[in-house]
C-alpha cells in the first residue's frame, strides 16, 4: 500500500496488468508490517475486510467506536475514516480489493452485497460471526489466498472476484449485523431501501430531497419513506442529511478546503445555508467541529 494527502490516503499498488487489484494479510504479521500507520486515523481508495478471529480493543470508524471481540468483521468502504488501537494480541486476516470487484451492474444480488455489506453508512460497518459458522469462511479465505498466488492461472481475476462474491454471501447469511436491522434481498422494500443506498452514494452532493430520490427510482414519495422506514426505521430525509453530514465532517477533518469550498463540493449554492444546516444537525458550526477535531 501507498499513501497520499493531508490525512493518509492509502492505494494499493498497481497490478502488472489488468483492472484488478488484491491482497490478503494476516493478523498480527499486517501490524508488524506497518508501523503506526493502522493506529493513526487514515482512509482507502479501496475495499477491506478485517476479520478480527480472536482479538479486544476497539475499532474508530467515521467518528464511532466499535468494539472488537472475537469473529468481529469489519467491512471498510473507501473513503471511510478508520484506524486502530494498540492492541497486540488480535489474529485473524485482512483482505484488500479494489472497485473492480463489487460492480453495480447485474443482478440484484450483487447491488445488495455492495450496498449491505459495504456501502451502508447508516448501520454498524461490523458483523459478528458465530464460531459454529466460521469452517465455510475459513475455507474461502484459504482459497483466496492460494489464488492470489495463481496469477498465470487461467480465469486468474474470475476465480478471485468468484471467491471475494463467495466470502460476502456467506457473511450476508450467517453473519449477526453489530446494529440495525436484518435485511433480504427477496423482500421489495428492502431491496428498494437498498437501491435507495445507492443512489444516494452516487448523488448525495447534489441530489438533497426526497422528491428527487424517489422520482429517480420511479416510486412515489410515500411508498419511498415507507420501504425506507420499515427496512432502518428511519425516514429518508434523515438518511439523506445524515450522509450529507458525514461527508462534511470527513472534509472538515482530512482536507484543508475553506468551509464555503465544501458547502460547493456538496451541493450548497449558498455557504451560509451549508453552515446553518451543519449547525442545526450536529449542534456545531463547521470551524467548531474542525477546532475540536484537531
């Protein structure tokens, strides 16, 4: 991995050929390895898994703590702030992967994995996995790391995302989400609360209302902020300014962008509205919070 920016901006390095990029480390060799780097709040321009198999200590991601306990997997999007404490005495695996693996195309399943699993800022970035479920995953993660070698091997990127697709399948499955509730992907509000997560990825920085997410994904206004309600008991809007919120406190706290170049990069014309509607969902103005981050 390298590293970029004001706060670290981790990539990982360009593969000899192709659109495909991966990695799997195991714990504790991943700290030794890195420094103070994992301990200092940092962000990825890629996916991570962190499979903490047996471990204590906590985990900060976006401003939250999460506590670490034994079969705890992280799932860390890119962009996400998150480092770790001093803990020395976790063991389990990390896996790296890049955009490539987790598309938008295809089938509903694949929105569902990449928009559940990872992609979900509004529940908890963490599963619990019990130990009578952890034989089938052990079993992917041995392969992956054998195919990780195989890079002349025929069908080499296939059989890799076959692997990654394989590993949160199982997760979806028989995974315990840390909070929030279950979701399937054969119930039709929870699948158009996920299709909600994704729009709203892709167009949270100009798209501020619910009447343009729901014209977007062709339902009305009602049958949106019902299937949203039922699936996170919360109401769009909410979800909507939550997001907006959490990429304006990232801003504040890992680029050096003026206040009003956020308000812009955000979808406020007007940077004094952007500071009222920053102080009115967190109880501070935006040099505050940044005053008190550092």
């Amino acid at each position: 991995m390298k590293a970029e920016g004001i706060l670290p901006l981790y990539r990982l390095e360009e593969a000899k050929s192709s659109d495909i990029q991966f990695e799997l480390i195991r714990m504790p060799e991943f700290f030794a390895a890195n420094g103070d780097h994992p301990y200092e709040a940092h962000i990825h321009g890629f996916y991570q898994i962190i499979w903490f198999q047996k471990g204590s200590g906590m985990h900060y991601v976006d401003f939250k703590e999460y506590p670490v306990n034994d079969g705890t997997l992280f799932f860390i999007s890119p962009g996400q702030i998150h480092c770790f404490d001093k803990q020395h005495q976790q063991e389990g695996i990390i896996i790296h992967f890049n955009e490539s693996f987790l598309s938008d195309e295809g089938s509903s399943e694949n929105v569902f994995l990449k928009y559940n699993v990872f992609n979900a800022f509004d529940a908890a970035p963490y599963y619990n996995l019990p130990a009578k479920n952890t034989d089938r995953l052990n079993y992917i993660a041995r392969e992956l790391g054998i195919e990780a070698l195989n890079t002349d091997s025929f069908a080499h990127k296939d059989c890799l995302k076959y692997l990654v697709k394989m590993f949160l399948i199982y997760i979806q499955r028989l995974g315990n989400r840390g909070t929030g509730i279950p979701l399937c992907v054969n119930n039709s509000s929870n699948r158009t609360f996920i299709r909600f997560r994704q729009m709203l990825e892709h167009h949270y920085k100009h798209m501020h209302t619910v009447k343009e997410y729901a014209a977007h994904l062709n339902v009305s206004t009602k049958t949106l902020t019902n299937c949203v309600y039922e699936s996170s008991h919360n109401t769009p809007l909410k979800i909507i300014n939550d997001r907006i919120i959490l990429e304006a406190r990232r801003q504040l706290f890992y680029s050096d962008l003026k206040v009003k170049e956020i308000a812009f990069h955000l979808g406020f014309e007007d940077p004094s509205y952007f500071v009222k509607f920053f102080k009115h969902q967190t109880g501070y103005l935006p040099a505050e919070f940044r005053e008190n981050i550092e």
